[in-house]
C-alpha cells in the first residue's frame, strides 16, 4: 500500500510541471478554482430543479434566430467572437498578435476550468432531465460545472477591455450575451454559467500581474488599434 502511494505521488509531481505548460498563463495551483467555487447543487436538489425550470422556459421562448446565434456561438471559441463589436476587419488575417493572445487565453480556460469540470463531475442538464431538447452540441461526459465556453468568453472579453477600454461596455455585453446563449442552447445550468463567469475574473486579475501577459497584451494592443483606426493609447 505504502509503495502504491508513494508511486502515486511521485507521478503527479512528474505530472505537475506538464499541467503548467499546457496553460497560457495562469494554472490552477494559481487560480485555485476548487477552493474558490461552491460545490454545484446536487441533480435532484431544489436548485437543480428551479435551473431545470429556467432552461424550459428559456427553450419554450427562444425563437429560430436566438436558436442560430447559439449554434453559431456554440462554433466559435475564438477571440474572433467579438468581430460583432469590433466589425469586419477583426479578423485573425488582420490580427495576427490578438489571435496568438486568443489563443493563450484559450489555454487558460482549459486548464482551469478542466481541473474544476473533473473534481465536480456535474451531469448536464439534459442528462438529468430528458424533456429537455438542447440544440448544440451534446456530450455524455459529466463536466457541465462551469461552463468552458462562458469561461472563455469572458476572459477574452476582459482581455480585449485592455486592448480597448472605451468598448468596455459592449465587450462585456457581448460577452454576456455568450454566456446566456449557452442556456439557449441548452447545455449548461445557470449556475455553471455563474461560476464560470468567477473563474474568469479571477484567472484575469492573475494574468494582469503577469509580465508575460503585459508584454503580449501592449503588442495585441497596438496591433487592434492601429487595425481599425483606434487612437492610440498610452
């Protein structure tokens, strides 16, 4: 037994270094994402079904254009998202430093929310309840707390505040909007959305400290601005 533990813990010191790399930033020894999320409400619990509740009457009031933009959003878990806010030339062939800043944010969310989807293990909403009809994209594995796509909506939003604060208030809407259409689609609880929208701004406010993140954020920076015409900024 000793010798099994022992074995155990050697590799997951092995391991540890290979965890770090596989993120863009910041890791979960950093963000701490199972001590600073609660424990999701159990499948039959009362808040499990009033969320249960909420997604039927999200289902029975979304319209066939809500229903597109879910399923377009459910594609797309690039920094590009924003090309709504942004227009036509926020485009990756433009952009290429925002897009390598994307993708390291990407980086992020999953291995931070990864580590928090395996210690909850939460079942999707519409494996617990199937009067449920989700129009995205399904999965039999149980990891919908918290929501990856919310995660990496968000950090991408806060990031692209730094590239442009005067957009501030339609990035964060923007990205408000691509958290509520992964209940749209049917996929995740509210609650996973919540938390998800946490591990974001914590994960942020470690990237901020970071010089790597600085020197990638002031090159994305002049990049967008000069892209589409933004004074610059200081």
């Amino acid at each position: 037994m000793k010798k099994t533990a022992a074995t155990i813990l050697v590799f997951a010191v092995l391991c540890a270094p290979a965890v770090a790399r596989e993120a863009g930033f910041v890791t979960p020894e950093q963000s701490h994402p199972l001590e600073i999320l609660a424990t999701p409400p159990a499948p039959n619990s009362e808040t499990s079904k009033a969320e249960l509740a909420e997604l039927h009457r999200i289902e029975a009031a979304r319209t066939a254009e809500d229903v597109a933009r879910a399923k377009a959003d459910d594609e797309n878990q690039t920094i590009f998202l924003f090309k709504t806010i942004f227009g036509d030339k926020f485009t990756k062939e433009n952009l290429p430093a925002v897009e390598a800043l994307g993708a390291r944010l990407k980086a992020d969310e999953a291995a931070n929310t990864g580590a928090a989807k395996e210690a909850f293990h939460r079942i999707r909403p519409y494996n617990v309840d199937k009067t449920l009809h989700p129009v995205c994209k399904t999965k039999s594995k149980d990891d919908s707390y918290p929501s990856g796509h919310t995660t990496v909506g968000y950090l991408m939003g806060l990031a692209l505040i730094d590239l442009a604060p005067e957009r501030r208030d339609e990035i964060l809407a923007r990205a408000d909007d691509y958290a509520h259409n992964r209940l749209v689609c049917g996929v995740h609880f509210p609650s996973d959305v919540a938390a998800a929208r946490l591990i974001a701004y914590a994960v942020h406010a470690i990237t901020e400290l970071d010089p790597d993140y600085r020197k990638a954020v002031t090159a994305a920076r002049a990049e967008l601005r000069s892209a589409l015409g933004l004074a610059r900024a200081d």
